[in-house]
C-alpha cells in the first residue's frame, strides 16, 4: 500500500466569496439538511501536455459529531499505472485504443484553517485529513488544495484524445456521510462508483485556444490578458464536471434554463438541442421541475453511451440517430434519478439506473413515438430473459455490489434492464398513475438526499397499500 504521510501548518485562508453551499445529509430520514459545502476550483488545462492543475478550496461545516479524520475521493490515483485499469477486461481495448495509459497526479500542497496532518492513499483513491484536535459539531473549516494531473490517453471519464479533454472526477471530493458515518466508496472497474453529497461549486477555468467548453451549471465567457477565461456556478449538484474539446458550442434559452450543446461530430445540432428541450418538458411533466439552473452537453469520443454529472452529460460521438436520442433522453433523466434524488450507485446501482431507463421509456411515449416505447421495452425483457437461461448466481439480485458483478453483462442485465422491467411491473400491478404519483412522492421526500430502496418501497405502499411490498419482492426474484 503506498502512502505518503505530511504534517501540515495551520494557514488561515483568505478566500474570494463564494455560492452557499447544499450537502444533503440523509440520516434516518430521508430528508435534506441545512446547506453546509461549498467548492471554488480553479482548473488550468494544457492540450499540448495533457496536463491538468488544479487549485482548490473546500469549505465544509460540521454538522455530525466531533470529527477527528475526515475523507476526500481521489479518483484520479484509480487512473495510476499501480493500479489495475479503470474499465473491465472487456471494453479496455476499445477504451485505449493506443494501449494501456496511466494518469499521474502529483499534490503539491494541502492547507487548512487548524492544524492537521494528511495521507494520501493510492490503494483506497483517497486523501484521509486528520485533526490535531477533533472538530467540534457547529465549527465550520476551510481546507485549500493544489495538484496537478497528467492525463491518460482514452475514451473514459478521465482522459484525452487528440480533439478532446474529458475532466470529470479530477477533483479532491468529500466522502458522503451515510447514517452519519462518512462512506469511502471504492472505484470499480464495472459501472459508476461514485456516491456524492450535493454541493454548490464555483468554478474558474481556461480554454485553450481552438478549443471549446461544456461544462456543469451556469457559466460566462471573458477574455483576460489574451486568454479566454470562463466562470462557472452551480448550485446544489453532486458533482463538477468540465469536457474541453475543437467541436463547436451552440446555446438555447429553454423555459428560463440555459442549454448548451457542444458538438463534436453532429451535422443536425440543431435537432439535439430540441431532444434536450422535449426531455426537459417530458420529465418536468412526469417528476417536478428541473433541480437545477443550468444544463450543458457535451458529445466526446467516449466508450460508453452517455455518462451523468450534475447538470452535465458526457454523450459518445459515435451514436447512431436512434442510439443518439436514447441516450439524450436516459442522461438528462438522471438530473431528476442520481441528481435530485441521490443513491448508494456501489450498493444500488439500479436504483438510479432503472429508473433512468424507465424515464426514457416514458419519454417515448410522451413525444408520440409509441412504437419505439415498445421496443425499448422489449429489447430489455428479450436481452433479460436470455440472460437468466444461462445466468450466474447473481441473476435477479438487483441490489448487488458492484465488485460482486463478474462482467459488464451482469451488471447490464441486472442493472438496466431488470432495473426497467421492474418499472413496467409495477405498470402492469398498479397502474401508470400510480406509479407517477409514488415517484413524485419520492422525489419530494428524498430531493436532495441519499436515498434507499426502503426509501423507495415506502414512497410505493404510501401511495398505494402494499404496491412497495409486492414489488419489492419482485425485485430480489428472478
């Protein structure tokens, strides 16, 4: 286990005003808390070198118990070349397509308001801060990080091509506080480990020249001593995430809320941000309105289909028309499955997903294309019942570790499409009105918080007497 241990000095910080900050601390209820984190990242990325750095303030208020050690996520050491790759055996070739390639993160200081010491763990991804004297309930800290990281060459979260830079989990990040014990969650080859709090974030960033943006939240362009500069903020999101790339940015007012779209091999960009819009309008219809202020896409050279970050999407550039929408529809759902209502993704990762693909199959049928609903639907139960003919021992165990899955097959039959199926049961046990109401209710009891599946059973009986118990146990059948 490599470990690098240093004693820090206190530093009292001087920090420009930042947005008020919303971490959801869910405990025994499934409820939001008072807003307590707020992030101000500067991020400075060079095309030539792939090199990213990183200037950073954390400001978090204790609101727990006494602390005596609290945990950042340092995903970017799950990228290191001593660590096994970061995508399963399956999809690695196609996810380095010039060989294997490694990240590089190098801290080059860590700072807070009271003395501490810290440890960076390259095993664990993570930076373990240690009090010289327990932080006491109601205390409020600041901590300020710099680092720098060399990009892998890849199509994954975190990495670069020639035309693009994905910069998605590169910061330091608070570990969750679940039933209040903090959660480190471990990075998984298979799926999406990644479990986070809300937080208000504001970001400064620079682009390179010939290069363009999307980015989490709200931001604005200026140009300062020749240098093209962008500000970001966002308000209440689980995470930050920023794609650079040569394609092209297009921009929408949609309904008070800022779109933007950056393309990267879209001849009809047009046509993606009115997908974006109808989804918009679908979900506000079907769940409340939009959690947040803002909304920006970015279409880059990327593995899988889409991937989902607060108020941001990574979508594949590689997409067929259909394929193209699908997508759109499933990533925007999860502003509402994963955003506004969090959830363990290690432990339960259907609870977002299935929900997610549910969603998209409601959209079809909202913008009239119920044909295509019902393929959607059928290709899930189809790929699913050939799954369980030959499956392995985790065959219908929706609520599975991701450790536990022994291929990117398992995880998607179980995950996505048994997570779809489980919706479509209840349709047909409870009816759509039904399950629209039970998933408002969850929204508007869980918004903000982390969720869990009693969460979700009990958002189901409360809606209608015993639709949560039935169909709970349809989910842990096969």
């Amino acid at each position: 286990m490599k470990r690098l241990r240093i004693a820090a000095l206190p530093l009292l910080l001087v920090l420009v005003p930042t947005l008020a900050m919303c971490v959801a601390f869910c405990v025994a209820l499934c409820a939001p808390a008072a807003p307590l984190t707020r992030y101000t990242l500067w991020i400075d990325a060079d095309p030539d070198t792939h090199t990213v750095s990183i200037s950073q303030s954390v400001v978090w208020r204790n609101d727990v118990a006494p602390i005596e050690q609290l945990l950042f996520q340092c995903y970017p050491l799950a990228y290191g070349s001593d660590r096994p790759l970061p995508i399963s055996a399956e999809s690695a070739a196609r996810a380095y397509p010039r060989g294997a390639d490694y990240a590089r993160f190098r801290l080059q200081s860590v700072d807070a308001d009271r003395p501490i010491s810290y440890e960076l763990d390259a095993d664990d991804a993570l930076l373990r801060i240690s009090f010289a004297r327990p932080l006491p309930v109601g205390h409020e800290t600041t901590f300020r990080f710099c680092y720098e990281i060399d990009l892998p060459y890849n199509l994954l979260r975190l990495g670069y091509t020639e035309r693009d830079m994905r910069i998605t989990g590169c910061y330091l990040q608070l570990c969750p506080f679940l039933s209040g014990t903090q959660r480190a969650v471990p990075y998984a080859p298979i799926g999406d480990p990644i479990v986070n709090e809300r937080a208000d974030y504001a970001v400064t960033f620079c682009v390179p020249d010939g290069y363009t943006y999307a980015c989490s939240g709200v931001s604005s362009s200026y140009v300062q001593d020749g240098e093209t500069l962008v500000r970001a903020q966002a308000r209440g999101i689980r995470d930050f995430a920023l794609a650079l790339s040569q394609g092209t940015r297009h921009e929408r007012m949609h309904d008070g809320i800022p779109i933007a779209y950056l393309a990267s091999s879209d001849d009809d960009p047009a046509r993606t941000l009115d997908v974006i819009c109808r989804a918009l309008d679908v979900y506000t219809r079907l769940y409340g309105a939009y959690p947040y202020d803002g909304l920006q896409i970015a279409q880059t050279p990327f593995v899988a289909g889409g991937m989902e970050y607060g108020a941001f999407a990574l979508i594949a550039d590689d997409l067929s028309d259909a394929a193209h929408e699908t997508v759109l529809a499933h990533e925007i759902a999860h502003q509402w499955w994963y955003g506004a209502v969090g959830n363990d993704a290690y432990e339960h990762a259907w609870m977002d997903e299935g929900l997610a693909q549910y969603a998209t199959y409601r959209y079809y049928l909202a913008v009239d294309m119920p044909s295509y609903a019902a393929y959607f639907a059928r290709t899930a139960r189809d790929a699913y019942d050939l799954y369980l003919q030959s499956s392995p021992d985790l065959r219908g165990a929706l609520s599975t570790p991701l450790d536990r899955y022994a291929s990117e097959l398992d995880y998607t039959r179980c995950v996505y499409d048994k997570g779809l199926l489980l919706w479509l049961q209840a349709e047909t046990l409870f009816g759509e009105d039904t399950v629209r109401d039970a998933l408002r209710a969850y929204r508007d009891r869980c918004g903000g918080a982390i969720a869990t599946p009693d969460d979700l059973w009990q958002a189901l009986d409360e809606t209608r007497a015993g639709a949560g118990t039935l169909l709970r146990q349809w989910a842990i059948r096969a």
